[in-house]
C-alpha cells in the first residue's frame, strides 16, 4: 500500500524533547517519635537525681567520716586479708572444680558417683555453716594422721594447731566455691564441639595433651564469664568469714562499729564503697580476658571501653558537622 505523498513515517519523525529535569530540593530525614522512650528517660533521670541528692545532703550518712575511715590502717589492713582469702580461695577453688569436673565426666561410676555427691552436698549446705563446721571441727577430730588406711599411723597432728583463722577460711570458702566451679567446668567442657575431640582423637594425640591443647582453651571462652561471676560472689563471699574469728574488711568494720556506734552507718558505707571497687576491677579483669579468648572465634575482637568512647565522639563530631551543613 502506497502512503501518500509528504507524509512521516514513524521511523523518520523526529524524536520528542526530554521533559525538563525535576529540581531536588534537600528533604530531612525525621526520625520516628518515641514518646515512651524519652518519658522513661525522662523518669530515670529524675529517680537518679533524686538519689544522688539525698546521698549528698542527708547528714545520716556522715560523709565526713566516711572520709576520715575510708584510708584507715585497719580498714587496709582488713582489706589485704579479704584479697587474701579470696585470691586462695579463687585458685583452690577452680583448681577443686577441675578435677571434681573431671570426675564427673570419667567412665569410672564411682569417681562420676564421688564428684555428683560432692557437688550436690556443698551447693545445698549454706556457706556458713560449712564454715562453723569447720571452726568447731577440733571438737569431733581432736588429731589428724597419716598413716595406713586402718591401721598404725605414722605422722599426728594437733589439729588446733593447724587450723588457724585464716587457714578454716580459705578451706571453707575453697569447699564450697569447688563445688560451683565443678559445674562451671563441666559446662564449659562440655560446650566443645563433639568433632573436635574425633580430630584430636584421629591424629593419635593423648588423651591428656587433647584436654590441655585442644579442649580446654576452647572451653575457657565459656568458663571464663561464668567463673567470673562466681569469684564476684566469692569477694562478696568473704564477709562471711567474720563469724570465725577472722577480721576481714566486713569484720574489721563490724569491729570498729562496735568501738564507736555513731561511726555505723559510715564504716558500712566505707565497706560497700571497697566492695565495689573490688568487683568493678574484676569486671574489666572479665572484659579483657573474654576478648582474648574470643580471638579465632569472632571476625572482629569487641571493642575496648576506650575504644568506644573514641567512636562515640566521632560518631557526635560527624553529627554535628552534618547538621550545620544542613
């Protein structure tokens, strides 16, 4: 069909202009509102307001006191023998909790039926009846030998003698604090993945160079935060061992209190103070300890405190920049 003359076809029309570009104008981003959040925000600021208040201002808490006993001689010297039992005690403890550990996995039902029984009595009787038992133990056993099982003994010993305020302490507390690090233990163990032990296994390692090479520094991820909570509660743990004739920090301010009563309120305040500094430096103890076992395990370490607060200062920098170029 013949098309007539002078008309366009479409392929030889001429293409139609672009629209005009749309001009961009710089819209804000609005954040979503959260009136909830800042009410309670709001409401904690407040509450801890309120509480720093009453602490400065209230005379009951004699601060001024507080201050001349805080750095006492006897207070520190209360202190060093509350580090003390705790740093044995810790060592005794976790060193207790391994091989009760140990025991409860082997193939031997008596070891399994020794360390459960063990572990089951210590965590059921409180701790300081473990630790009057002990104090008054001279009473059922006046000696102790050894000798053979049954028979002649060959070494006696005056058991009052051997038995000193600090030595039923650290026994007391190591006792029971074996008994929860048993399971700590276990727990972390038991957390390695079964083919880690079939490739220690296949390449013909012993069986004591698989635990202490292979098993037990991947368990230490797992124990590490769980043992530290529990020498928190061991440093805590330690007041306790006022009641055996051992002045600690909690014993020494006990002391004291009773020597001067007005100074009451102030030596506990002293104490608490102490307790926390204690437990915070064992918390960032935790800190470092958990990032250097995490090595291996995670693509990037977690950041440091320090580090942190660098990033939350470039991060408020950045902000600011964007906001006054805006």
């Amino acid at each position: 069909m013949s098309e007539p003359p002078g008309a366009v076809t479409l392929a030889e029309a001429p293409p139609a202009d672009p629209p005009p570009p749309r001009k961009l104008t710089a819209q804000r981003v609005q954040p979503l509102r959260r009136p909830g959040r800042w009410i309670a925000t709001v409401v904690v600021l407040v509450l801890a307001a309120q509480f720093v208040h009453g602490l400065v201002t209230n005379p009951f808490y004699q601060w001024d006191r507080f201050g001349y006993w805080f750095l006492r001689p006897t207070i520190l010297d209360g202190l060093l023998i509350t580090l003390e039992v705790t740093a044995w005690s810790a060592v005794l403890g976790l060193l207790g909790g391994i091989l009760l550990a140990l025991a409860r996995l082997s193939r031997s039902p008596v070891l399994r039926a020794a360390s459960w029984t063990y572990v089951w009595a210590l965590r059921s009787i409180p701790l300081i009846v473990v630790l009057l038992f002990l104090y008054n133990f001279s009473a059922l056993y006046k000696t102790l030998s050894l000798g053979v099982p049954f028979g002649p003994a060959f070494l006696t010993f005056d058991e009052s003698r051997l038995a000193t305020d600090m030595a039923i302490a650290v026994i007391g507390l190591s006792l029971n604090e074996a008994a929860y690090a048993a399971e700590v233990v276990r727990g972390g163990i038991l957390s390695v993945d079964q083919g880690q032990h079939e490739a220690a296994s296949a390449l013909g390692l012993p069986k004591g160079y698989q635990f202490r090479r292979i098993v037990f520094p991947q368990a230490l991820r797992s124990i590490t935060p769980n043992y530290v909570n529990q020498l928190i509660g061991l440093i805590k743990s330690t007041s306790l061992v006022f009641y055996v004739s051992l002045l600690d920090l909690f014993g020494t301010a006990q002391s004291m209190g009773s020597t001067y009563p007005g100074d009451i309120v102030p030596l506990l305040l002293v104490v608490t103070v102490w307790y926390l500094i204690l437990t915070s430096l064992v918390s960032v103890v935790q800190f470092y300890v958990e990032r250097y076992f995490a090595r291996g395990a995670t693509r990037s370490l977690p950041p440091t405190p320090l580090q942190k607060l660098r990033t939350g200062l470039r991060d408020l920098r950045e902000r600011a920049r964007r906001e006054a170029a805006v």
